[in-house]
C-alpha cells in the first residue's frame, strides 16, 4: 500500500476526547471515499483498542493514506496482557474478545512493536469498491 | 445468610460478606439499601439538561464502585464514603458531556435527518453510502455530515449511563454481574465473554451477528428492523457496558 499522505494525532484519554479523535477519522474517511460503514468500523476499531488497551498517557494515533486504504497506527499502549491477546491464536469460535471484535472491522491489525512494556498496535481498513 | 437475614444486616455486616465471602447477594443489597442516597444526590443536578433518571443511573455506578472500593478497614460508614463517589460521577458524566451541550441546534437537526437518509441511499446504492453522498443529499459540506455524525454521538453517550432506550433493553444496573471469586480483570480484559451472558436478548443477538456470523450494519438492520445507525449504536453501547461490567 504506497503511502500518499500522513497525519499524526497526539491526544489525551478519556471519553471527552474521543470526539475528537472521530472527528479525525471522518475527515480520513471523506477523503478516502470510505463508506459511512467503514467509518463506523474504523472508529470503533480504534476506540475498542483504546477502551481496552488502557492507556495513561496520551496516546499517538498515526493515519497513513493512500488510494488503497488507511493504516493506523495507535500507541503507547502499556499492557502486557493485550500484547498477548492480539498476538495469541485465533478465539474459539462463539468468543467474542478483542481479536475478533478487530479482525471483523479491520482489514488486518497486528502488534508492531513491544519494547519495554510499550505496544503499538496497527490497523489496516481497504478502501472498498464502490 | 438468607434474604430477611441479608435485608436486616448492617451495612459493615454486609460489606464484610461481599468484600470477604464474594457474596454477591450482600452487594445487591447494599446497593437497593442506598439508591435513596443516590436519588437524593441525582437530584441537585436535575434541571441542567439530563433526565433525573439518567442522572440517577450515572450515581448509582459511583455508589457501586463506593462499594467495591471499600476497605474493611476504613471506620467510616459507607454513606459517607459513598457520597463523594457518587457526586464525582455525577460531576464527571457532566463534564464529559460538555462538548455536546455546544452542539449548534443546526447540527442537531441535519444529525436527525441522517438515518432515514442513509437507509434511504444504502437501499438505493446496495451500500452503505459515502460521506459525500450523504452531504450531496442534504446539499452541504462533508465537514458538516462529519460534524453531524459526531452530534449524535456526543448526544447519546455509548456507555453505561447512557440508561435503556427501549423496551427490550435493560436498566444498566441490570447489567451488572457479581464478580467471581479470583477474577483478575488484567488477565481477562482481552476478553469480554464474561460480560456477554449479562445483556439484553436482542443486544446479544446482534453482537453474535456482526461478530460471529460477520453481517454487515446494514444486514443486521435488515433483520432486526432498526436503522444501520440504530445497530451502530447498540453494538457500542453493548461493548461499553460489557467493559464496564469487567472493569
């Protein structure tokens, strides 16, 4: 997926914030042409991981776009016990966990990178034909 | 302890039983026992553009949190411990609000056009529309839709106070499951199953299709009969209450 533009968002935490951050994403999706679906998955893709993977500190979100799609990138997030969730097997079938609530409104996702109990978790959604 | 020796327990008798037995019961009634004190506290901040009984429900979250934070030690009585806990959700579920009571009245309406105009050109389309599509519709900026959209969001909180809205939902505090004995929530946040006996019959139903069977929105509103923004929201607020249940 050629990268065509960047946008980086540094934000606090916490409800009263995440407004902002959809904010964002609609922008994204506008751009991209993604349907008002894919927004809505997008959006609850990265308020799941941040709902779930319990950050303290402000959280970077990273948006590359191209024509294909948009990758997200959502991090610090200081969980061990996520890490090894995202990066477990696949749920049993009838589980529902954060793997699959991710596996269903993203395109991929995966763990990037874990360095002293700090994680980034990548976000892939295509852009669907139309 | 039976149910008239649990209704009759003074309330350290009862913290003891749940802080150190894990009966459940004991919280339950510890809870029914102060919902007055939760009333009474939900009611100074009536009038400021929240239903009492949203209010309420968002109190009665501190005062289950007061609960389950209590510490055996502490020689203060759970009212005392419990007011301050109550008041500050009260006070926080305000001023996570906050942005939304700003929402211009234009942005109120064009969100409340939105769902029957998306339902309506996703069944014209055969997809779910795209951001100009919708804006085409109403002949204005896709940074108004987008703006919009969050106008609802922000007008109906996706969490566990935002309160039943139908029927076949249940009263939040409904929702909330005993915890069981040895629980660790880090080892288990991953995972929200815990949490999933615990919701509404059709809430349940409609996570297992998104999730499990990999319906779209719009295939899931087809079956069910509601709005793809309908299924949104629900979806969410499911996964919130879920959350909350395990934190």
């Amino acid at each position: 997926m050629p990268v065509a533009d960047r946008i980086e968002l540094t934000t606090p935490v916490g409800r009263s914030w995440e407004a902002v951050i959809r904010m964002v994403l609609g922008g994204i999706a506008d751009r991209l042409d993604l349907g008002f679906d894919q927004l809505d998955d997008l959006q609850l893709a990265v308020e799941r991981l941040l709902a779930e993977g319990d950050p303290h500190d402000p959280v970077t979100i990273s948006f590359e776009l191209s024509q294909g799609g948009v990758r997200a990138r959502v991090g610090p997030l200081r969980d061990a016990a996520l890490a090894d969730a995202l990066q477990g097997p696949e749920p049993p079938p009838g589980e529902l966990t954060l793997p699959r609530i991710l596996s269903t409104v993203v395109d991929s996702y995966g763990v990037e990178e874990v360095a002293d109990g700090h994680l980034v978790v990548r976000l892939e959604k295509l852009v669907r034909a139309q | 302890m039976n149910p008239v020796e649990l209704s009759t327990a003074t309330d350290r008798d009862l913290l003891r039983r749940y802080h150190e037995e894990g009966d459940a019961s004991a919280r339950e009634v510890l809870v029914e026992r102060h919902l007055p004190l939760v009333r009474s506290l939900a009611r100074r901040y009536a009038g400021r553009g929240e239903s009492l009984d949203d209010i309420e429900q968002v109190g009665a979250i501190g005062l289950i949190k007061a609960i389950d934070r209590y510490e055996l030690s502490r020689e203060v009585a759970l009212t005392t411990y419990a007011t301050p806990n109550v008041v500050g959700e009260i006070k926080r579920h305000f001023r996570d609000k906050g942005w939304a009571i700003r929402v211009p009245r234009a942005l109120q309406e064009l969100n409340g056009k939105m769902g029957p105009t998306i339902e309506r050109l996703t069944s014209k389309l055969g997809r779910s529309p795209s951001i100009a599509e919708i804006a085409g519709e109403f002949k204005t900026t896709t940074e108004q839709v987008v703006e919009a959209m969050e106008a609802g969001s922000a007008y109906a909180p996706l969490s566990l106070s935002a309160g039943p809205s139908g029927d076949e939902e249940l009263d939040p505090m409904e929702t909330i499951g005993s915890t069981d004995a040895g629980y660790e929530r880090t080892d288990d946040r991953a995972s929200l199953e815990p949490a999933l006996a615990a919701l509404p019959d059709r809430e349940r139903e409609i996570l297992r299709m998104r999730f499990e069977d990999g319906l779209t929105q719009t295939q899931i509103a087809e079956r069910v009969g509601i709005s793809q923004m309908h299924v949104s929201r629900l979806i969410r607020r499911s996964l919130e209450r879920m959350r909350s249940q395990l934190g």
